[in-house]
C-alpha cells in the first residue's frame, strides 16, 4: 500500500537535517583533532586554540539539525500509528456441569452433606456438650491445649504421629521439664475404661511424673474413676470440661471457641499424617468411611459413626 504523500513528505524533510547535522559533527570533530594536533607545537599553538571557536560552533549546529530530525521522526511515526480497534466484550457462555456417574452419586452425598451442613449451620456463640459433637479429635485437643495455657502453663503439643501415650505436655516457668501431662480422647458415645487409665498412669511414670490429666468428651467406666483418684489422675470427662470453662471469664470462653471452630474443624484430620481425610467408599458393603489422602502410602481409616483419634 502506498503511503499518503504527507507522511512521504515528512520523511523527507527530515532526512537533510540528519544529513546536515552529522557533517556539522564531523567538522567539528576534525578541528577538535587539529587543536589536539597543534596545541602540543610551541609555533602552531596558538592555531589550535583559534580552532575551538569553529569546532564548538559545528558541533553545536550538528547537535541542533539532529534533534530537528528526531523531532520530525517522532511526529512521523505518531501519525503511522493506526487507531486502537474497540473489540466487542467476550461473550459469556455459561459452563455446563456434565452429570454425576453412578459411583460419584454413591460416594458424594454423605461426605458432602456434612461439608454443607457444617457451611450453613451457624457456629455455636456458648459453650455446650454440641460443640464437642461438632469438632474432630485434633480441634478437641487444641482446644484443651489452649484451655491449660489459659491456666499460666506452656502447653506443647505435636500435630501427628506417634505421641507416646501424651498429648499434651505442660511446662511450669519454675520448673525444669515438664511438670504434667494430658491424655486427650474425643470419643463420643464409648466411656474411656481402666486399661486405658493405666496405660496413661505407665507413661506418667516412665516420666517420673506424679500428675496427669485425662481428658475426654465421654464419660470413665467406675473402675478407671477408682484408679485415677488412687494415681494421682484428673479425670474431667465432658461435664467437667464444660464447668471448667466455664470458669473461665467471657473473653477466655470466645478465644476457645475460635480455637475449637478454627478452619475445617467436622472433618477429621490423620492421626499419622496430620493431613484431613478425605471421604472413601468400602468395596465390600459401599459403607462410607474416612481415609488419609496420602493413601497408599497411609492406610489410616476412620469410620464415619465416630471421630477419635
């Protein structure tokens, strides 16, 4: 295509002043040289310094024609520039969800109702036995971390894995070592019974510990009751959970209610991996349960019907 005669114009109009302007550098240049040359001569010095006059003088002319030619490039190139294109908005079309197979019907419904259930139900603003029934294992066990650290202790804990029988460790600022511990069990419905007491008793003792706390959402059986009190074991089950926080001022009781509602706290989390389950269907009744998602490499389960570690 050709170009409209005001652009041709304008280029060259231009192209004399580029021209002009590096044969005014060039002069200039040369009696630069020649003053170099002549100013090192006693005879011929006083030449050379007659020679910077001219040689400022082209140098200043050369600078002078070639900004004209940048200017007028410049104003050239503005007017090759073609108008911006307005391009009509994308149209938007809506995305089609194909339909779920047979075996996602199977496995979604259950694991996700809780997911949506546990979105709209509201959280709960005061303590009750429901928020124990609400929160998984690891959300219970922050929480009595929490509810110890509120009583001046420094409360550690691990997130996963082999813990030893101890889930909580309690440190004293006046004390080297820990000075107590705390079995956690968040069972719902099954009472923590005498074997497990004793089990948390040889641990207390393999640490030369001579306190210790059980806690549990559940209640003790009247044997590991018995035993606890003769150990040195402060069983709190879910009634003395609940009337020890309650003691404890409005503010406290709000911190460990956002501890207890602290992300995804309904779907259990891998007492191995420390990662949350995922929902898994059984290939031999369809019964739906929860598995670490580092399976296979993890092949912890936990049943649907209860959340304990």
């Amino acid at each position: 295509m050709a170009k409209p005669p005001h652009r041709r114009s304008r280029q060259r109009n231009s192209r004399p002043f580029l021209e002009k302007g590096l044969t005014a550098l060039v002069v200039g240049a040369g009696f630069f040289l020649a003053f170099l040359m002549l100013s090192g001569h006693p005879l011929l010095r006083a030449v050379g310094v007659a020679l910077l006059t001219p040689a400022w003088l082209a140098t200043g002319v050369g600078v002078l024609l070639l900004g004209i030619h940048y200017v007028l490039q410049e104003k050239a190139g503005d007017a090759k520039q073609p108008l911006p294109k307005v391009s009509p908005p994308p149209l938007r079309v809506a995305a089609i969800t194909p339909a779920p197979t047979r075996q996602e019907q199977a496995i979604r419904p259950v694991a996700h109702a809780a997911t949506e259930s546990q979105a709209i139900a509201p959280v709960p603003t005061a303590w009750s036995a429901a928020v124990f029934k609400a929160i998984e294992w690891r959300r219970f066990e922050a929480v009595c971390e929490a509810l110890f650290a509120q009583a001046g202790f420094e409360a550690r804990t691990q997130s996963h894995g082999p813990d030893g029988g101890v889930d909580v460790w309690l440190h004293s600022k006046h004390a080297h070592g820990p000075v107590s511990v705390v079995q956690c069990k968040h069972w719902l419905s099954k009472p923590v019974g005498v074997k497990d007491v004793r089990e948390f008793f040889g641990v207390m003792a393999s640490h030369q510990l001579k306190r210790g706390t059980y806690a549990t959402t559940s209640t003790f059986t009247p044997d590991a009751l018995t035993f606890a009190r003769s150990n040195g074991i402060h069983a709190l089950d879910g009634v003395g959970l609940l009337k020890l926080i309650a003691t404890r001022t409005s503010e406290q009781q709000q911190a460990l209610l956002a501890v207890a509602f602290e992300g995804d706290y309904a779907r259990p989390t891998c007492a191995s991996c420390g990662t949350k389950m995922v929902e898994r269907q059984s290939r031999k009744d369809s019964s739906m349960f929860w598995g670490c998602a580092n399976h296979p490499r993890c092949r912890k389960t936990l049943t649907m019907a209860r959340q304990a570690a």
